[in-house]
C-alpha cells in the first residue's frame, strides 16, 4: 500500500510505516496537482497537516484513497464527515503536540511578562547607545508565580497549560463549554506526582480574575474575544492566542492594546495567514510567532508515531 506524506512526515513515523509493510511517499505535491498525482500513483492514504486542503472535491476524485491521516488535532482542512460518510477512515493525532503548544503560551508569557519581545528588537538596534535608558525602560517586568491564568478552552491543550501554570505557583482558573472538572496531573522528573482537581467556572467570572487569558478552543462561528469581552477584564491584562485566527478579533485586541487595557498580547495564530495584519507585525507590545505552536522536533515524532500506528491498525 501506497501512503503519501505530502505535509513531510518524521523519519521514526516512516521507519514504523515501512515496517508495517506500506511505501512511504514524501513528495510535497501542490494543491492543484494533488488529484493527479494521487490518481496516477494510486495512493491508500493521504497523511497531511495544515497546508494541503483534502475536500469534498479531491475526495470524490481519488477512489482510491481508503484513509486520510492529520497530524494535529485541528482537522478544519479536510472535509471529515463526508469523507467518512464515504467509507474512508479519518484520523488524528490530538494529543500528540498539547505540550509543546502550552510550551509555546508560557514562552510568549515569560516574555512578554519581562518586555523580551520588545528588548529583543531594541537591543540589537540601540543596545550600544541607549543600554541605560533601555535598562530603565524594561526594568519593570512582573513575575508569573503568584498571578492569576485563566484558561479559555479546557481540552488536552488547555490542561497542559494548567499543569505548567500550577509548576510555577500560578494560581490557575479555567472555563469550557463541556469539560466541568479535570484532575491535572504534575509529573516530575524523580518520578514522583501532584495532582490537582480543577473546576470550570463561568466565562464571564474568569474574564474578571485573570491577569493573563490564554485561549485553546476549536473553531467558532464567530470571535471569542471582542471589544466586549475585553472590556469586562482587568486592566493591564495579557492575552494568549495559539489556537486559531478568527477567534480573537485583532482590530479589537490592537485598539484595546493602544488604550493600555490590554498590556501586551502574544500570537502565534492570525485571521488572515500566511499574511498577517501590519498593525499586528508592527506593534510593539504585541509578542509574535508564525504559527509553530505544534512544531518541535518532539511533537513531530511523536505525531508521526502516532499516525504509523493507527494506519498500521486500520489498513494492514
């Protein structure tokens, strides 16, 4: 059986593949030449990430085509209930990249928190010249430990940044539409553990609390966090989005930003990708990342990992 990689897969998840008796193909083909390529080679599965869409359309050209794999959680690129309707298997890797997205929120957190994203652009300009003013100017970061986080969205993700939040003396509140209660479980490197139970509380009461907001939701109908929403927080609050665009309205976050409601805001996800809004890029209270919060080395071993296996299950 023929699989195509066609968003790459890691060396271990072809190593398994291979293994498992399948021919691992990692040909990057463009979108507008996936169904010939497919068709002509005669794929058994279609392996991909964010950046090659799988529709209805491409779905009903390739009869030949029995799974389709994602490595991630988020699926918003494949059309996942027709193509299941239609007999294929469909799969996911949800849990595989949780920690190195909550790796991601506490890196925009720690830096933002201590003025990095700004000192890191000024540094290498004036750094020389102005180091006192520059000193004076980023001398009074806060620290994490002792703050309030709330979390927005109490699924794999979000539990992950719990945990870390609560290994740095965070005191942690969460909000979910489904989830009313999860035990977080701390594993340290001696092999010993914590666990804590958190309850969920309304959205409204954690808009409130929170010195910092982090959001790890799936896809809306419409924006999580507007104008609206912003105003019922604290002042000087910071906000997190590395879960998608279109859930955090930017010309929203930016005015809030330029009127010191919101301190600072780092993103790693933006409406209008792979070209972000200017004002975003340009602002300099804003900590910025071009969508890598699943992408380390470790995730992608483990998603490719994953992805051998339940093919391996499934198809052979």
């Amino acid at each position: 059986m023929k699989i195509l990689a066609n968003d790459g897969i890691s060396q271990s998840g072809i190593d398994a593949l291979e293994k498992g008796g399948f021919e691992v193909i990692t040909t990057m083909v463009a979108q507008n030449q996936l169904e010939n390529y497919i068709n002509t080679n005669s794929i058994d599965a279609l392996l991909v990430r964010s950046n090659t869409q799988v529709r209805q359309e491409l779905i009903e050209a390739c009869p030949s085509i029995k799974l389709i794999g994602c490595g991630g959680v988020d699926m918003d690129n494949i059309d996942v209930d027709y193509a299941i309707d239609n007999g294929l298997h469909v799969i996911n890797t949800p849990a595989a990249s949780s920690n190195s997205v909550a790796e991601l929120v506490f890196a925009h957190l720690f830096g933002m928190a201590r003025f990095l994203h700004s000192s890191n652009r000024e540094m290498p300009l004036e750094g020389d010249s102005r180091f006192k003013e520059l000193k004076k100017a980023y001398s009074s970061g806060i620290e994490l430990r002792g703050k309030t986080l709330g979390i927005i969205g109490f699924g794999r993700v979000g539990q992950e940044v719990a945990k870390i939040g609560l290994g740095i003396g965070m005191n942690v509140i969460a909000t979910d539409a489904v989830i009313k209660s999860a035990p977080i479980s701390i594993d340290f490197f001696n092999g010993q553990k914590v666990t804590i139970h958190i309850d969920t509380i309304p959205k409204e009461e954690l808009l409130k609390e929170a010195d910092f907001i982090t959001l790890h939701v799936s896809e809306q109908d419409d924006y999580l966090i507007t104008a609206k929403e912003i105003e019922k927080m604290k002042d000087g609050v910071g906000l997190v989005n590395t879960a998608r665009g279109g859930i955090l309205h930017e010309v929203d976050l930016v005015k809030a930003i330029q009127s010191g409601k919101v301190q600072f805001a780092g993103l790693d996800v933006f409406e209008t990708e792979p070209t972000p809004a200017v004002q975003l890029l340009m602002n300099p209270e804003i900590s910025l990342t071009p969508h890598i919060g699943a992408s380390t080395i470790e995730a992608q071993e483990r998603i490719g990992v994953e992805l051998a296996q339940q093919i391996i299950q499934l198809l052979r």
